[in-house]
C-alpha cells in the first residue's frame, strides 16, 4: 500500500468520523446513552444497592465503579448497531458508494466516533463516583490502564455491535438484538455484586464472562475492592491477561467479519 493511498484511507476516516460526530452535535439526544444513563446509573446502583451489600476491603462505591465503568461502555455499544443500520436502511451507504473513497472508512469512521462516545461516558462515569466518594487507590499509571482496558473492550465490542447492525432488517431490530445480547454479558457478571453468591452453574458463566474479566481487571488497576480475586479460576486470577485475551479475540474475529459483511450488503 502507497503512501498516497494511506493518506487517502486516513482522509476518508476523519472525514466520515467528523461526519458521525457532527449528527450527534445536530441530535444532542443521541448521546442520552453516554451522558445522562452513566450519571442515572451511578446514582441508582450505588445509592440501591450500596445500600444492602457489605464488600469485604472496602465501600460498595468503591467496588461498583469499576462494574459501572464497564456496564455503560458495554450496554453503549448498541449505538454502533443502530447506526450502522440506519445509515444502510436509508441509503447514505449507497452515496458513499458513489464517491472516490475507501469502503473500510466506513466501518472505521464509526468505530472511532464510538470510541469518542465511550471515553465521553467513562470520563462522567468516573467523575461522578469521584463526587459521591469514590476513590483510586493505586498510582495514576495504574489508573490509566485500567481506564485504556474498558475503552479497548468497548472498541472491540463496537465492531461486534457493527456486525448485528449490518445483518439486522432496520434500526429497531439492530438494537432489540443488541440489547439482547449485552444485557445478560453486563448483568451475569462480578459488575455488581461478588459472583460468590450466584448458583455453581452461573457463578462459573460470570466468571468466565468477559465483562467479570474486565471488571475485575479494573478494581485491580484502580486498587480497588476484589472479591473475585479469591475466587480458583484462570480468569479471575489474571484478570488483566484474560481482558486483554477477550479484547484481542473480539477484535480478531469481529473485524473481518463486519468487512466481509458490510461488502456483502454493499454489493448489488
């Protein structure tokens, strides 16, 4: 590949990044998902159940921040299937096939304004937990890994979101089936409560789950409470290794499958 092409793929992709970003500015709402449901969630979940759970180490806030941090950038990446499918059903796909631009742009221009979204989300995650008494209590490089590990599991799960966008009919059914999907990967997990008190048969989904690995890699990071990391499986014993391991597997096969399906509904 030239050095002129790359420079035109980039082109491309800042173009269609701007672009996404630019609906949201027209569209304030859009971003309901990564502004006001963050700050809701906090408030609710710390405030609800804070009230009735005892975590060993430590306060609830200081445990559930890590499960919110990671709940909103997951349950958010349904924003990747719905508009992804609402560029196709209503045919602004079809313009850009008409312009000199690269197909992959596309799907890459969306992925990172996604990306933007999440990073928006987690920032108002993080500030409000700070507001109600959360607090880090590891270095500030330990701090920012653990923030970079949700944010590249909220990209991988962007372009797994992207593949449910293309394959559904319309918008509706894009995010009906995302939801289906992320709610039980957010909820059947150590995200807000510790796995010790689930059913044999659903403590060892949840703690195989990538969200707990995540999760737990957070509160790691952030030296914060961890109940999961007295718990005898690979996952939550390494949590980290496994939330990158999970991030490298969604990347590695969710990628080419949105291309391969985004040139097969592109393709008269």
């Amino acid at each position: 590949m030239s050095a002129s092409t790359v420079s035109q793929w980039t082109s491309d992709t800042a173009v269609l990044t701007r672009r996404n970003l630019w609906h949201v500015r027209r569209e304030p709402m859009q971003l309901s998902d990564v502004t006001i449901q963050p700050i809701l969630f906090v408030f609710l979940f710390v405030y609800v159940f804070g009230a009735a759970m005892n975590i060993p180490g430590g306060s609830y806030v200081d445990f559930a921040i890590a499960g919110l941090l990671t709940l909103n950038l997951t349950t958010s990446s349904v924003g990747t299937a719905v508009g992804m499918s609402t560029d196709l059903s209503t045919g602004v796909i079809s313009r850009f096939r008409t312009l000199p631009m690269a197909r992959s742009s596309v799907l890459v221009g969306r992925s990172i304004s996604d990306l933007l979204a999440s990073a928006l989300a987690a920032t108002l995650v993080l500030v409000t937990g700070f507001i109600i008494g959360w607090r880090p209590d590891n270095d500030v490089l330990s701090v920012l890994g653990g923030i970079g590990i949700v944010l590249l599991f909220a990209y991988a799960l962007s372009w797994a979101s992207a593949c449910l966008g293309i394959s559904a009919q319309n918008p509706e059914a894009a995010q009906g089936v995302a939801f289906i999907v992320l709610f039980p990967l957010s909820f059947v997990s150590n995200a807000f409560v510790p796995t010790q008190g689930m059913p044999q048969w659903l403590e060892t989904i949840a703690n195989w789950n990538p969200v707990s690995a995540v999760t737990a890699s957070v509160r790691v990071l952030f030296g914060n409470p961890n109940p999961s990391g007295t718990i005898d499986t690979w996952p939550m014993q390494h949590p980290t290794q496994a939330a990158l391991i999970w991030c490298v597997v969604f990347l590695a096969l969710f990628i080419p499958l949105a291309v391969r399906l985004y040139r097969k509904a592109t393709t008269d």
